[in-house]
C-alpha cells in the first residue's frame, strides 16, 4: 500500500477563471531550462516545469546496433522515454509500461520531422528522456528538453520542436494543466510544434472538446509554444548557464 | 567496474601507466584523493529522501521511496529494505536500454552490502505490526553520468538519501484499515558505512578511479569502512591483488572514513 492520499481539491476553476495553484487560464507555470549538464552525452538539457523535473540526452549520429535496423539513406531515431521510479507519488516499477512505450513513440514522431535524417545514413540517433520527478505535462515537457540537448549534440535541424499542453476545465480551455486539472479536468490535448514553419508534429486528446473549444485550444497553444520556444533559443544561445523566468501575465 | 565492450585503446592505457609511474593522475590528483563532492540541492524527485550527488563527473541520483507492507515469511520482525540500480543509457554510451545487467546488479548489491552489514538502517524499527504490516524502504540508485567510480558514490548518495528521508507515519484501525497521517517520521542512521574504491595500475592503488583509470586498470576493489573502522563489506571486481596491497587499501580508506563522513553528515 503506498504512503499517499490523493487529494480531489472542491473547485477545479472558479468562475472568474482562477486555477487551484492561482493561475488564470492562459498561464503557463514557471519555466527553467540548462543546456548541456552531462559529460558522456553529446547533447542534454534538464527542464524544470512547475514540479516536473526532466533530463534529456543525446547520443549520436553513431554505429547501429543491431544491424539489421540500419537504413541505407537515413539515420534511424530512437526515443525512450522512462519515469524513474521515484518520479511518482506512489513507486513506479522500473522498465517500460505500455504508457511509456507509447509516448517515446509519439515523442519520436513529434522530433523526427525536425531531423534532417539524410545527412546521416546508416547511423543512429539516440534520443532518452528520463522523468526524475513528474507534475502534468511531462510529454511536452521532455518534448522541450529533447529538442534543446538535439541542438546541443550539433545534430542538423529544420528548426526546434517546441511543445506545451492545454486543457479543458468545465468551460475553460486552460494552458499547461496542473496535476489537478491532469486528474480531473474534462479534456487534455498535449501538441508540438515545429516553429520555423508553424507546423503541428505532435498532437493528442484525451476527453471531449466542441469545435470552438478546440480551435480556441488550439490557439492557445500555439501561442505557450511560441513562447516556449523563444526560451529554447535563449537557453542554447547561453549554453551551460541557466534561463529562468516566472510568467505572470501570461505568455 | 569494466565493461568488456569498452574500447581500450593501446595509447589510453601507456598514457595512464606512464602517468602513474612518475606518481601523477590524468586529472592531476594524488593516489589517494577522492575528486570533489558536490550536492544538489532542488526537490528533484517525489521520493521521500533523495540525493543528486556529483563526484567529479559522476553524476547519481538516489531516491528512497517508502511503502507498507507484509514483511517476508522468514522475518517477520523486520522491515524491508530494496535496492536497485539503474545505468540509464542517458548516462554513458556504453549502457543500452533493458533490465538491469550484471553490472547494474552488482553495484546495486555492493552498496546494499555496506548498508546492511554496517546495520546502518535499523530495519527492525520499519516493524508497525510484527508478521503483519512493516514499512518498506526502496533505494533507487539512478546514475545520470558516469565517469567511473559509482560505487562510492551511489554508496554516499545513498546515505545522504535515508537520513534525510522523512516518512510518513500510519494507524492502524481495529477494523484493520490503514490510516495515512499528515505527521513524518525520520531513518535513523546508525552508521555511516562509507565505500571506497581502488584501481590498482602498475602496481599502485588510486582511490576514486575515474573512467579512463578504470578501463586500463589490472585490478579493482571496494571496501565498506563504518564508524568504528571495520571493514564490513568487500568486493574484489576484476584483477588479483596480494594481501598486503588489500591491508594498504583497507588502511587508506580508514584514514579517509573521518573526512568523508564529515561530508555525508553535513549534506544530510
């Protein structure tokens, strides 16, 4: 039995629109990213998200192994993406669940576009995304984190992958929603953009959306994505030190 | 630890030996010098103790996460204490995805073993309801980068992860349900079993090898020193040693006990 009471708040969202952390619905949580902390990868980025806590290594292009996976005319992308198993309230057991291996698979497809995978034939990219400590939101946020330590490695890119979620609460349609409105909101939709073009690479749903809610979460997001990337830049145009910011008035 | 599949290049190896025979390291250290420990400190994970531990360019991550349940059949009078190890293959390009290796498995006990042995987790106080319901405590040792030398440091992440793990306490009701309460409880540490680790290279010992000494070193242990100066656990990994260089690295490590548990202490 784990050693944690979930804990349902009254009020998911007030009717002046104020969140159970104090937010208004177009606020995103506060933000810090650090380019290349790990020695060994050739690219890493950690990003801090509200309580996610997210680390991000690149390894590569590099020998594949096992052979029979080489494609002639690209590079092969690998994505994992694992929660440690002190990343949850209640111990996660270690190795892969079906969650886990559906988002690297989504991570994957939401990156790949990005790669120009041509200029490496036959080689591997290998992208990890471990979740230390995880708060909603941890697919975008390893998005974020994984498209920075790709930058890091010098790998080539059309342009960075910028990701955040949005959600529905009754009649709001929120920004980056918290672990409450993760639990028991009515809609969750993570997405990823490729900025440079405005093109979406990754997008889901989860619970029922009309088609002014969608579109007005779909603009919503595009504009937190644009303002996650504007970070990403910094973050990389300061390599190894530290971009921090809180949002107030949103983003 | 030395993974075969690592390539040792021929140069590497003369360098490092070269290097030794005239009293010098490849980051300039002495023989019997750890590299510096650095803490960081940031609510990293949702485990109830945790530690980002820095040595050099090792970088772990340790968290104790707790739970309750029945103890094991043959001990019904004490805890549970697990430990695992993961080699994420974030941390080096030599570790690939997949359950944990022999390797992994190794470490991950090594450090157990010094815990254990040194008793420096009172496992008989994790007892609520003997036979019935015990806390158990899981160290998960997480390795973010490795640069040689994860036993000492996993060993002293570890440490400062429990004594500062602060737990949640439980009632039991007489209807048998279990009641999660808002007040914590802290680990006790008993001891502070501290391992450290030897490379031997051209006969010499270097504590604390890093990467490169451990791929071209002859031969490797570790050893558990506690409080009172006892070796209480060992590990000899590849290579052979004589006896008289195990006394001399039982011997290093005991003069270096003090200092180190200073540290641990103080980072708790």
């Amino acid at each position: 039995m784990p050693l944690y009471v979930e804990k349902k708040p009254e009020v998911l969202i007030t009717e002046d629109g104020v969140r159970t952390d104090g937010r208004k619905p177009y606020e995103l949580r506060p933000i810090r990213m650090t380019v290349g902390i790990l020695d060994k990868a050739d690219g890493s980025a950690f990003i801090e998200w509200g309580g996610n806590k997210i680390l991000a290594a690149v390894f590569g292009p590099r020998e594949v192994h096992p052979k029979h996976l080489v494609l002639p005319d690209k590079a092969l992308i690998r994505t994992r993406y694992n929660m440690a198993p002190f990343s949850t309230p209640e111990r996660k057991r270690p190795g892969p669940d079906r969650r886990s291996v559906e988002l690297s698979k989504v991570i994957r497809e939401a990156l790949k576009p990005a790669i120009f995978v041509e200029n490496y034939p036959g080689s591997v990219i290998d992208i990890f995304i471990e979740v230390l400590r995880s708060d909603a939101g941890t697919r975008v946020a390893g998005v974020n984190a994984a498209s920075l330590a790709l930058a890091n490695a010098g790998i080539a890119m059309r342009g960075l992958v910028a990701a955040c979620a949005v959600g529905r609460v009754g009649d709001f349609v929120v920004c980056d929603p918290n672990h409450d409105e993760d639990m028991w909101g009515d809609a969750d939709m993570p997405m990823a953009m490729l900025m440079e073009s405005e093109e979406i690479t990754l997008l889901q749903i989860d619970g029922p959306m009309t088609e002014e809610q969608f579109r007005e979460a779909l603009n919503l997001g595009r504009r937190s994505i644009r303002f996650l990337y504007e970070m990403q830049k910094e973050a990389l145009k300061r390599p190894y030190q530290v971009v921090e910011r809180s949002v107030q008035g949103g983003a | 630890m030395l993974d075969s599949e690592m390539l040792t290049h021929n140069l590497l190896r003369e360098y490092v030996r070269d290097l030794v025979s005239n009293g010098q390291r490849i980051d300039g250290r002495g023989f019997h010098e750890f590299r510096s420990i650095e803490i960081r400190n940031g609510n990293f994970t949702k485990a109830e103790g945790e530690a980002w531990l820095k040595l050099g360019n090792t970088q772990v991550l340790v968290g104790v996460k707790a739970d309750v349940g029945e103890p094991f059949l043959d001990t019904p009078d004490k805890g549970v204490l697990i430990s695992n190890t993961e080699l994420l293959p974030l941390a080096s390009p030599t570790f690939e995805p997949g359950p944990p290796n022999e390797n992994a498995i190794e470490v991950a006990r090594v450090v157990d073993r010094a815990i254990r042995s040194a008793d420096a987790v009172d496992i008989s106080s994790l007892v609520i309801i003997e036979g019935k319901l015990v806390y158990m405590l899981f160290l998960d040792m997480y390795v973010l980068d490795y640069d040689g030398n994860l036993e000492d440091a996993l060993t002293m992440a570890s440490l400062i992860a429990l004594g500062r793990a602060e737990i949640p306490e439980v009632e039991v009701k007489e209807d048998g349900e279990i009641e999660v309460k808002e007040s914590k409880w802290k680990v006790n540490l008993k001891d502070i079993p501290i391992n450290f680790t030897f490379v031997k290279i051209g006969g010499e010992l270097l504590l604390d090898p890093v990467l490169e000494e451990e791929q071209v070193s002859d031969a490797a242990i570790t050893l558990a020193i506690d409080k009172e100066g006892r070796i209480c656990s060992i590990q000899k990994k590849h290579g052979k040693f004589t006896m008289e260089e195990i006394i001399n690295a039982a011997s290093i490590a005991r003069s270096k006990w003090p200092e180190m548990a200073e540290k641990i202490k103080e980072a708790i």
